[in-house]
C-alpha cells in the first residue's frame, strides 16, 4: 500500500523540478512511512510513498524491468501476482523482487495497455514506457484506490490525493461551482469532478494514456447487468459462497498482521466468518460503540456475539461527541468534504486497529452488490401505495407525516423519516425518485441556499445527470438493477470507498474489501433481483449463504448504517460547533449560501421537524474545508481556533 505521484513535462528535454517532486511525496507520508522512491527521467518524473505490506526488504519502487525500459509506482495490491508471475517466468520473465508490483512492468512487456485485464486487486497505477515516451495511469475496476489528475498546457500533474498537487504553488485553489452543487445534492462530489477547478479524479475501471503531446481515456471495465442467468436458489447459493470465500482467502496475503473491521452487521460478520475459516490462529476484530441517549446506533452487543462466536481477538472503542476537534484534521485527510459520518466512525475503528494490525478488512460494498438499502425497497411499495385511495395518498397521509417529528437518534422517528421520503418520492420519474432518496438537500431548499450562486443551476442539473447517465447505460435492466448500478457507480466510489481509503490511510493502515472483488462483483450482476431483495427482505441470497455460519440474531437483526449519531450531537453536545461554523458573519463572509435559509435549515433541524443530519454535515465540513484549503490554514491551526471559539460558548 503506497501514495504515488508525479509529473510529466511537454517538454521531453528537460527533467521536472525533483524538489517539486519532493514535496509532492512528503504531504503523503501518512499512505507511506515505511520507504520512498522516484525515477526521474527526461520528461517525466515518478515517485511513491511506501507501506511496506508484501516483501518488505525488497519491494522498493519504483520498480522496472530488467532494461529499465519500463518503470511503475502502485498504490494498492495485485491479489493474484503469484499466477501472474508463474506464467511470465515461464515466457522468460526474470525478477529480482518477491513483490506483486513487479508484475506489472512484465505484465505491460507482454500484453501492452490490456495489461490492466489480467489484474485482480485494489490499485492506481502511474507507468512510464522510456521507449514510447508513454505514460499509462490506472485505475482499478470500482475506484477503490484514489487518482487525481490535473491537465495543463505544459504539463500533467497525477497523485493519489490532491494535496500532492497542491504542492505546486501555481495550481489554484477555487471552487468547482459545478462540484459544488452536486455537492449539495449528494453530499460529495462524484467522479470525474473534485472540488478544486482544474483537478479531476480519473475514472474508475479507466485508464489515461499521455504519448506525443496526446492525452486520452478509455474504459476498460464495466459491470453488466443485462445477462442474468438462470439457476436455481441452490445453485446461486453455492456459487456466491464459493466466490466469497475466495475473495477473503486471497485478501489475506500479507507479511504484516491484519485483522477486521467488525460492526455487528451481516456484511462484516461475514468477513470475519469467512476469515475464520480460512485462518489457522484467532482473527484480530476491531469495533465502535456509543453509550447513554446515543445507544441507537451502538453495535457493540452484536459484535461481541460474533467474536465470541469465532473466539476473534476482539478490541472495543467507545465513541464521545467530541469528536468534533478531529474534524479539521479529517477533512484535510479526505481533501474533499463528504457529508457521511462514517468517515468519523472509519477513522477512529482505524486508529484503534493501527495498534495492532497493519492490514484490516471490510464488510464495505455488501449492501450495493445484495440489495441492503432501505431505497432498494422503494419500487415494491410504490406497488403496494398506489393502490392506496388518491386522497388518503395525496393529502392524508402527507399531512399527517409533516406533523410527526423526524430523529436517525430514535427507532419510530427514524422510520418517520423513511416514510416521508417515501411519500415525496412517489409521484416522481424512476431518476428523480432515487434522487429524492439519497439526496442532501431537495431541490427547493438548495435554490434557497443556493439563491443568486451560479452553484445553483449545477445543484439541479449535474448529480441528475450523472445518475441519469447510469441509468441509461443500463437500460436492459430491471429497476432494481438499475438502481444498484447508479450506487456502484456514484456513492460507492466517490463517497464509501473514498472515505474508506483516506480514513485507514490517514492512520497507515491497508484496508481491503472483499466484497469489492469483481469477480465477485460480475457475478452478483448475473443473479437474478428477486434474489437479492424478495417482498420486503432485503439481501435475501447472502443471509442464505451465510446462514450455516452466523447466529439467526445477527442474520435477522435490522440494519444500522456504519456511521455516528451525529443529528442528535448537533442538537446537544455540538449545538455550539454549528453556531460557530455557520454563523451568520461566517456565511455571509463565505458567500456561497443565503444565511435565511441555512438558519432554517438549522432551526428546522433543532426542532426535529426534517432530519438534516447529512444537510447540516454538509455544511461544517464544507466551512472547515474551506478554511484549510482555501484560507490556507493547516488543520492544527484550524482545530486550535475551533475549539477556543467553540469551548468558550
């Protein structure tokens, strides 16, 4: 696990500025403490952050061939480099390392841009072809590793986050209005945007060529939902049991101790199942609890019935409210504010993981791949409702859930609050109702925040098509397909997997995935809907998969997001955070929002009419954001000036 970045000059003869380079590498230090390592050349200039995982005394980057014809950085972990490298010996390849980077420049001698085909792993790549003056960036099929591209006249600045760019003292720092608005709609900006004008993230399952003065991008990978197949329930179930078992199995090469991320949930607990059976000493379980009003979103209980199930060397956190003095230094980590508190969550289970362990794996992209959200339900009662009276659906109804207050805190309110975005959902498009169901703000209330902000035409139209344009490159699918599709897509990558890896990088910890296999992932596309959400069960074939393994209270228990009672805390513990950060002088000051309406938003929220959680989220870290990255304040001073004005209130 490394952090790359580098350069490349139009100008062939020259060589790019090695302290640029420099300080493009130390701002990562945290994704590589271990080791360092660039290759300069003429134009070109490459180098990489160290986590020493596979190989540890000789896995040095950047590697090349046995010309050094062919030179390579990657962040991340090429899962089947052993079978790669049995059939490139057996061509005549020769290594000197044991690392699965290695791979990869043989790998391009052989098969040239498909090379990326063979590889199955996590993984951003940065390759320079000496000969072609051809440098190849990728990156994995499912985004799970970060690449952030910024394209000028004179040259080509890539790394694995932005603040490597930064380094450059001339790239700007302004605002995409357009990555704003559908910051505003979704609550993180989703690819190929960023929140800085000028950087972009490279596209997932995406790979960008720069030879003779050209850039260009293609596609290499794409899930398919369009051939389902027909199996038997029998069949799907050992199929899908089989394919997992063998993505936690090959997570599992390391040099280092790994363990996993156990939340009490069907998708972590499977991971930890799955380990168990494939470990010959106990699995090192690392989990995140809440105590006293904020026992709704505590999982501990859960996760201590699994540990003690598997017998798991079991490590518990206890999470507080003020947590809010980590915010400035998270959201320098993530460069970009995401309005998700599992990024508070991930970070802290992390940080206590990082004690022990150097490589964690987790439940993360279950739900997308067997239907586990509540909004994967939306289609079925929209059957159901419809056959409701008009004026019961119309106006009753709403009426009446307008009058009942609104709480993620609570188990009632919270399902209030599900209902009533049922119900404002149901008159609309199939585009625009998955819209209403994942947005931040609804369209109204961004025109009020947004009112003479040229953020606000791109609030209403960008994130809307965006995940327009996944539902009609899956046209030949069913809804629900669809709709798993678009959050595979946008949310996963650019919210849930982007969180994932700046947050355990934050701290130096590898965290892998199995269920973001895609093998795995291919497969699950080919399964029929009715077997991932039947009537009102959702993720109904993986509770039968793992069914032999788990306890019926873990496989029936209701499902609780990965995340922080972060609505209830700004309403107490953190009330004064939100007076600080969206204070009247400070919004107006900012002028990216009209203050009436962030103050009904603030108000709204207070009195528990409309959960604004993710809405009021959204804000303070966007504020704190722009402190750090536009005022030019590091993350300390930042925490030092929140907590003396917020202490003092």
């Amino acid at each position: 696990m490394c952090g790359i970045y580098g350069i490349l000059t139009r100008d062939q003869s020259s060589s790019p500025n090695p302290f640029l380079l420099s300080r493009m590498g130390g701002v990562i230090t945290h994704r590589g403490p271990d080791d360092e390592g660039r290759y300069i050349g003429r134009g070109v200039g490459l180098g990489m952050r160290r986590l020493s995982i596979i190989d540890l005394s000789g896995g040095h980057q950047p590697m090349s061939n046995e010309d050094e014809a062919v030179w390579v950085v990657c962040n991340g972990e090429i899962y089947n480099f052993q079978e790669i490298r049995v059939r490139l010996e057996q061509k005549g390849h020769r290594f000197r390392t044991k690392s699965d980077t290695e791979v990869l420049v043989h790998l391009y001698e052989e098969e040239g841009l498909d090379f990326v085909r063979r590889l199955r792993g996590m993984f951003a790549i940065a390759l320079w072809d000496v000969n072609r003056s051809r440098l190849v960036l990728v990156r994995d099929r499912l985004g799970k590793k970060p690449l952030y591209i910024r394209e000028e006249p004179n040259r080509l600045l890539f790394g694995s986050e932005i603040k490597s760019l930064l380094e450059a003292e001339d790239v700007p720092r302004r605002v995409d209005l357009e990555a704003l608005g559908e910051y505003m709609a979704l609550g993180y900006v989703p690819a190929p945007h960023t929140m800085f004008e000028g950087i972009r993230k490279l596209l997932p399952g995406h790979l960008l060529v720069a030879e003779k003065g050209r850039i260009t991008e293609r596609e290499y990978w794409d899930v398919r939902f369009d051939s389902q197949e027909k199996q038997s329930e029998q069949e799907w179930i050992e199929r899908v049991r089989v394919k997992f078992l063998e993505a936690v199995r090959i997570r599992l090469v390391s040099d280092v101790p790994l363990g996993a991320f156990l939340s009490g949930g069907i998708d972590s607990s499977a991971v930890v199942a799955a380990m168990a059976q494939s470990s010959d000493r106990p699995v090192k379980t690392y989990s995140i609890g809440f105590e006293g009003e904020d026992r709704f979103y505590n999982e501990l209980p859960y996760a201590s019935i699994i540990a003690k199930e598997f017998a798991t060397e079991h490590h518990e956190i206890i999470v507080r409210p003020e947590v809010s003095s980590l915010l400035p230094r998270l959201i320098w980590h993530l460069d970009e504010p995401i309005a998700d508190s599992a990024f508070i969550t991930t970070y802290l289970v992390s940080r206590l993981a990082r004690e022990s362990v150097t490589v964690i794996l987790s439940g993360v992209g279950g739900d997308e791949l067997f239907g586990g959200y509540h909004r994967y339900l939306g289609n079925t009662l929209m059957r159901y409702y419809r056959l409701l009276p008009g004026p019961l659906r119309n106006t009753a109804i709403p009426a009446l859930l307008a009058h009942l207050p609104q709480d993620r805190n609570s188990g009632w309110k919270n399902t209030v609050r599900y209902a009533a975005a049922f119900v404002k959902a149901a008159g609309l498009d199939p585009v625009s109702r998955y819209l209403s169901y994942v947005q931040v703000f609804s369209p109204e209330v961004r025109a009020q925040l947004l009112k003479g902000n040229s953020a606000r035409a791109s609030a209403d139209d960008s994130a809307s098509r965006a995940l327009r344009q996944c539902f009609d490159r899956c046209t030949d699918a069913d809804s629900l397909s669809q709709i798993i599709y678009a959050d595979i897509k946008t949310s996963l990558a650019d919210d849930l997997l982007a969180l994932t890896d700046k947050m355990s990088m934050a701290v130096s910890i590898e965290c892998r995935a199995p269920f973001m296999d895609h093998e795995l992932v291919e497969l699950t596309a080919r399964m029929p809907s009715a077997l991932k959400v039947r009537g009102l069960t959702m993720k109904y074939l993986l509770k039968k998969v793992i069914e032999p393994w788990l306890p019926r209270e873990i496989i029936h228990r209701k499902k609780r997001g990965f995340g922080a009672p972060v609505g209830s805390w700004l309403r107490g513990d953190l009330e004064s955070l939100v007076d600080e950060t969206l204070s009247e002088s400070q919004v107006r000051r900012r002028g990216f929002f009209q203050w009436e309406a962030v103050q009904a938003v603030i108000a709204t929220h207070r009195r528990q009419q409309t959960d604004y959680t993710d809405g009021l989220l959204a804000l303070i870290c966007l504020e704190l954001w722009c402190r750090i990255f536009l005022d030019g304040n590091d993350w300390q001073q930042t925490t030092e000036a929140l907590h003396a004005q917020v202490g003092s209130r």
